[in-house]
C-alpha cells in the first residue's frame, strides 16, 4: 500500500485477511456492510470502498481494483492513488 492512500479509513486488518479470501465473507445488512472473518470469528463493518475492494479481490489483480475504485470514486477525496 505504499503507493498511496486508495482505502480512506484504517483497514489494515482487513487487507491482511485477503490472503485468505476464501475465509472472508462480505454482507450487506440493514445499510450496513459487513464483513466475516472466519479464522478470527472478527466482524467488520466497513465502508463501500473497502466493501468494494473485498467483493473484487478474487476475480480482479490489484491493479484493476485500484482502477475500478477510483473511477469508482472519483467524487470521495478520501480515494486517492
């Protein structure tokens, strides 16, 4: 993530869990996005952009996502290269 700041809020934990994707389950619940971790039995709530990425890891290389969330999100600030 050195190549700037695409994901607007602290979400370091979550990125870790994507090396292990298939354990990771993302759900939308009463406006809310949540995310599941199995291996922790961690929940997450998270924003759109980091729902986003989650939702796209395994079809998608990094730089397609980055690409997708910033065409994406071009109105947010917060989402930069």
């Amino acid at each position: 993530m050195g190549e700037g700041k695409i994901f607007p809020h602290s979400t370091v934990n979550l990125i870790a869990l994507l090396g292990v994707i298939n354990m990771v389950h993302c759900y939308k619940l009463g406006g809310l996005n949540i995310v599941l971790d199995i291996c922790s039995g961690s929940v997450h709530v998270v924003d759109e952009v980091v729902y986003d990425i989650i939702e796209a890891y395994e079809s998608r290389t990094k730089e397609e996502i980055i690409a997708d969330m910033l065409e994406k999100y071009a109105a947010d600030e917060s989402v930069t290269r």
